[in-house]
C-alpha cells in the first residue's frame, strides 16, 4: 500500500509531460495561460509546467484535468479553481514555492474526484476551510510537506461510497488530532497515513467514520495511542496495520470492529489487549510468537471465510489453509516459543522449587559455616567458599525461574516479551552462566590442588599457598564473567528462550559462543576425570597399603566423577547437536533436563564436598555451640582437634610414631603443624621412613587425599 497504488506513476507522468510539451499550445473555448500546455483530447488536460508566472484565472473553464509542476505559486488563493466546473482532478506536484492553502482553495468544485498535493516541501500550511464542499471527491492525497497540523477534512463532505485519504511523509505532523475525520465522507474509508512522525494518537480520533482500511505503519514515533482512539467509529468491520511503529499498547475500546490486525515489526508492543477485545478478528500478522498464543484456541468471528482479501505478506505457510474456523495468526509459536507457562507442567513447577530451595539452602550453609569458623581459611576451604557462592548463584537463578512461574502461571504469554526482552531474563541469564562456568572452573581447580598436592605431598616448597590459590582463582572468575556478559554485548542471546539461556545460534558468532562454552566444560570434565584416575592409582599403589580405606576411596572418587557425567553428559549432547542446528528435542524437553541435570552440581556439590565430610560436621557442632546448642558434641569435636590441644600437639608441631616394615621407628615432627581448611595433614620437615616401606608417606598421602572428602585415617588433622 502507498504511492505504489497510486494510479499516476512518476514515469507516466513524466512519459506524459514530454508528450504534452510537444504538442502546440492551442485553445479551445479560451486562451491558454502563459506557461501551460492544453491539450485538446477526450481528458482536457492542462499542464502548466515552470515558467515565471501563472494566471490561474486564464485556464480554459473545459479543462478536466489539472498538472501543476513546479510552478511559481505561492498560494492558492480563496476561489481559485472556481471557474473550472469541469475538473475531475486537480495535481500540485513537485512545488518548490507553494506555501499556503487558503480558505476555500478548494470549494464547490462539484465533479473534483482527485485532489493530490505532493513534494511540495514548503507548504506549511493549510486553512482549515481550504477543502469545502466537494461531495464527488473520492481522493485526497497530501504528502512531503511541511505542514505541522494534521489538514482539516471534516468539510469535505463527500457522497461517494469509498473514500481515500492518503497522508503521507509529513514529517512535520506529531498528532491525530480528536474528530479527525469527521464529515469527510458518509460512504466507507481507506485511510493511509503512514511515512509520518506522528507520536500520538487522541481519543475519538476516528470518531463518526466508516473504516475499512486504518494503515499507520512505518509512523517509527508513533508510540502512543489514546485508549478511546478507535471509539466511535460506525460498525464496519476493518483493517488495521501499526506495523513498524513504536506503539506500546493498543486500546481496549474499538478493536471490536478489527477483522485483520497486521503490527509487524512492532518491538515495542509487547502485550495485547484481552482476548475479548477482539471480537470479529480473523486473522494476524504480529511481530512475537507469543502473541498468538492468545488466539490458538480461540474461535474467529463469524463470516471469516476463505474468499475473505489476504495481502501478500500474510500468505505464508501460516495461512495456506482455507479453513478460518480458528483465527489466523502468524508468526506461529515454534519450538523456541510454545504456548506453555514457563514451567511447562505440575511436576516440573514442583520440581524446580524443591532443587532451587535446595541449592540455595545447601549452599548458604557451607559459605556461612566456612566463613564462621574460627579455623584459618586456608586453600581447600577458600576454594570450598568459592564452589559454594558460584552454586548458590545457579540456585538464584532456579529461584527466579520458579517465582516468574508463579506470577505469570496460565498467562505466560502475555508476559513473554516483557520478560524475554527485559531486565529481568538477560541478570537470570548471566547469573546462570556466570554461576555453571564457574562452578566447573572451580571444581577443576579443586581436582588439579588435590592432585598437585598427592603428587608433590613431600614437597613443602610445592604447596600451594593462599596468596596462589587466590591468584589462581582469579582466572576462572574473569572468564566467567566474560563468557556471561558477551550475549549482553549481542553475541548470542537470553532473550531466545524463556529460561533464559543463551541458545541463539543465528550467526556464526553465536554458534562459536555456544561451542565455546561446550568445548570448556568437556576440557574441564576430561581434566577432573585424568585427575582423579592418577589419584586413585597413586593410593592404589603397592606402597600405600590402605587396607580398608581402598573401597570408601574408590566409591567416593566414582560419586565424584558420575555426578559430573551426569551433568554435563546430556547437556553437552543435546547442546552439541543444537549448536549444529540438529536438534533432537524442544524446549519443553530442555526445561526437564533445565531442572533434573544442569543444576545436579550446584545441589551435589555441597553434600560432596563439604556437608558429608568429617571436617564440616565439627565446623557445624562449634557454630552451633555459639548459640547454646550441641555443646557436649562440640567439645567432643574440638577435644580431637589438633591444634586445640590435642595431646600430640606441642607448640604448633605434632609427634608422630611410626613404626617401619623392619621394626624400626621414626618420629614425624610437623613443622608446619597441621594443615587447615578441612584438609589433610602438612609434611615434616624431620626425617621419616623406616625399612621396608615409608608408612609416613602414606600417611600423609592419605591425609592429602582426605582433604575434605574422605574420612583422615587414624586421627589425621582436617581443621
């Protein structure tokens, strides 16, 4: 729809120029005014082309058909065309110099079907009474001017039974003003008025007209439209297009009447009045899926058939069939996009509120335990701190998930866009992948200390100190940050999904991000199993004879590795096959693995790492015993730890006597006392051995190896 429809193109008319000026200027019935070119064919026409001066007075009163181009009118006068009781189409037409419509410019001009004033850049305004009395018009048409008003048409008056009214770029107008359009015609209306910079729109705007046609795309500051805009117009069923503009919402009043909605492009119309407003509505073009949603199941208005008009942006895929007993509606919801709550069912809403609580819980009482304790924070328990907050971040996200469920249960889709695109789904989404990636960052760091700390546990020189452990941890903490800010930078994006996870794979940018971040977790993954494999074949050593502990080391190590399988495996696959555009599985499937696997390590972490070790439950009872409770088991705890006095301790240093393969007997004097944080027993500086097999060694292999999840044989330190 726009000029394209219009019945005079520029080439024609320009094809009809030429033709025009080659003919002789003759008369018919009265002389030519200088400057203009009459012809003397079935249409009288009359061209006036240029020249310096144009007496509008001396055109033939035959002529039919008006051109006026580039003339050097500044106004039309009151009465102008008075004498021409014959036109049937007036053109002003490209007008460099045209400032003003006066009063009754145009006035009882009784034959005028065709009024068209357009690329007159200068034309700032128009009298209110300029239009007067034209019962045959049946077009008007006003565009790039300058004019700051929306024209007034109300005394037009025609008696035709269509009418059409085309206001076009205008960049000068900001408002349809109320009664815009009343008495300028009593027949039907195809109103076109877009290419403005309107921003408003008032109540009754349309008030006392017959629409078949409202088209205000690509009006981009449009914005606001008054919530009685459409009422009062006479009961006929029309079309209404706000494609392209920058409307946020659409009146509850007058949508009775709309039989095809067409707001394309609309970004920001981000929720649909109710569904009853649109009582005779049969089909939509809508820029969100979601929108559709709200008539999926809903009946169209009777009358819809298959012969009814359907433009050609609208015959898609979507509306191939000719069956309108439900309203049609494009873009269809897919598989980014059902028409379901965000929690998809019962179940999984129970679900996902039972693991967030958990998460949340389970991870705010190892930071507030580790934190409390009177213990020296060394390198397990710091790190410990660090797998704790990044869990319980993933836990927030499960939580917010969980509560927007709620809020918005059996209307989700009229929330989508405003959460999808807002605030609130782009922190869920960099809270989640901030929260996984550094939670597997962190757990690698853990497994590779654990095993640096087997591998070298004679090695003082190679311990890890404080001071590193946090240098260390910055890395992991920088690269996830990176990671989770870059879909707010546009590559990739929250904003694809309802749960919020960066699964726009559209560019070849995002599908790198997405591979990335799989390539990452899989790395990871490898490194922990390789860790934990040259762990446990260290321990199962012939030289470390662990006798009973070999079985509790091998399940708790195998506990470790298939809780993280479990997590990442599934994840990693249909992510994998999703990042090459090969997905075996829809959204909805994904909120079941959203809930079941990707958060199994912020749940399993703490009952693994920390809450199930010896060294925690102590740290628990001693808090406790703060606030009057557990105090006997409390100072059973504190009577078993080394550097709170235990008999062996002296000064700081532990005495240990171990006895040889050969019987001899060797002292271990722990100069650096035991180590804390949860872990194992620190290394001597004294000699330590015996014949036959260096028990020392194992001991303080195992102390290592015990540093936070399993149990210290005989007594070992975990403070």
């Amino acid at each position: 729809m726009g000029w394209e429809h219009r019945r005079t193109s520029w080439g024609a008319l320009v094809a009809l120029w030429l033709q025009v000026l080659a003919l002789p200027p003759k008369v018919q019935g009265g002389a030519c005014s200088p400057g203009c070119v009459c012809a003397h064919d079935w249409m009288n026409l009359v061209q006036c082309v240029g020249g310096k001066t144009l007496e509008l007075s001396l055109l033939p009163a035959h002529t039919q058909h008006l051109v006026l181009m580039n003339t050097v009118i500044e106004r039309v006068p009151s009465g102008a065309f008075s004498r021409l009781r014959n036109v049937t189409k007036i053109d002003i037409l490209v007008s460099r110099h045209l400032r003003s419509l006066e009063a009754m410019s145009f006035s009882r001009l009784s034959q005028l079907q065709d009024i068209e004033i357009r690329n007159a850049n200068r034309l700032a305004y128009i009298h209110r009474d300029a239009f007067h009395e034209l019962p045959s018009l049946r077009f008007l048409g006003i565009a790039n001017t300058a004019i700051e008003c929306f024209p007034h048409v109300g005394k037009i008056q025609s008696t035709v039974l269509s009418f059409i009214l085309e206001i076009l770029d205008n960049p000068m107008i900001d408002l349809i003003p109320a009664n815009a359009l009343q008495g300028l015609s009593s027949g039907s209306l195809i109103v076109r008025l877009f290419n403005n910079k309107f921003a408003k729109i008032e109540d009754f705007a349309f008030n006392a007209t017959m629409l078949d046609l409202l088209d205000l795309h690509n009006n981009d500051r449009l914005w606001a439209i008054g919530e009685d805009a459409f009422s009062g117009i006479q009961e006929n069923s029309f079309i209404l297009d706000v494609s392209r503009t920058s409307v946020r919402s659409l009146p509850r009043h007058g949508l009775q009447h709309v039989w095809k909605l067409m707001a394309n492009a609309a970004w920001h119309l981000k929720q649909l009045p109710p569904m009853g407003s649109f009582s005779s509505l049969c089909s939509a073009n809508l820029t969100y899926p979601s929108h559709c949603c709200v008539f999926w199941h809903r009946k169209a208005a009777q009358g819809c058939h298959a012969d009814i008009y359907m433009d050609q942006e609208l015959q898609n895929e979507s509306f191939a069939s000719s069956d309108f007993d439900l309203v049609q509606c494009a873009p269809e919801p897919d598989a980014f996009n059902p028409c379901e709550d965000l929690m998809g069912h019962q179940l999984l809403r129970l679900s996902v509120w039972f693991v967030s609580v958990l998460a949340v819980l389970g991870n705010s009482i190892v930071i507030l335990v580790i934190l409390s304790s009177r213990y020296k924070l060394a390198v397990p328990r710091f790190l410990m701190c660090n797998l704790a907050f990044a869990d319980l971040c993933m836990g927030v996200y499960l939580l917010t998930i969980a509560s927007f469920d709620v809020y918005t249960r059996g209307e989700y889709h009229n929330h989508a866009i405003d959460w999808q695109t807002g605030l609130g789904c782009r922190l869920a989404g960099f809270l989640t992948v901030f929260s996984s990636e550094l939670s597997v960052f962190t757990l690698t760091v853990i497994t590779v200390e654990r095993w640096h700390t087997i591998i070298y546990t004679m090695r003082l020189d190679r311990k890890v100190s404080s001071a590193q452990a946090v240098t260390i941890m910055a890395s992991p903490w920088a690269l996830a940050l990176v990671l989770a800010a870059l879909p707010l930078a546009g590559i990739s994006s929250y904003s694809k999904v309802s749960i919020c996870l960066p699964m726009d794979i559209e560019t070849l940018p995002s599908q790198a991000y997405v591979q990335l971040i799989l390539g990452l977790n899989i790395l990871a993954f490898l490194v922990i199993c390789v860790c934990y494999a040259h762990i446990y074949s260290t321990v199962r050593n012939p030289s470390y004879n662990l006798g009973s502990h070999d079985a509790k080391i091998a399940k708790r190590m195998a506990v470790l590795i298939f809780t993280d399988f479990t997590c990442m495996a599934p994840i990693s696959f249909f992510a994998i096959l999703a990042a090459a555009k090969l997905p075996l599985i829809t959204v909805s499937h994904t909120k079941i693995l959203l809930v079941l696997f990707y958060p199994l390590n912020a749940c399993a972490n703490p009952l693994l790492y920390a809450i199930f070790t010896k060294s925690f439950r102590r740290d628990v009872f001693i808090l406790l015993s703060r606030v009057g409770l557990c105090e006997r088991r409390a100072q059973r705890h504190r009577g078993q730890v080394v550097s709170g006095g235990h008999p062996g301790l002296h000064n700081g240093s532990v005495t240990v006597i171990i006895r040889g393969g050969g019987g001899g007997s060797q002292d271990l004097n722990g100069g650096g006392g035991a180590s804390g944080g949860g872990g194992g027993g620190g290394g001597g500086d004294g000699g330590c051995g015996g014949s036959g097999g260096g028990l020392g060694v194992k001991m303080a292999g195992v102390g290592a190896v015990a540093s936070g999840w399993l149990r210290a044989p005989r007594g070992l330190s975990w403070s």
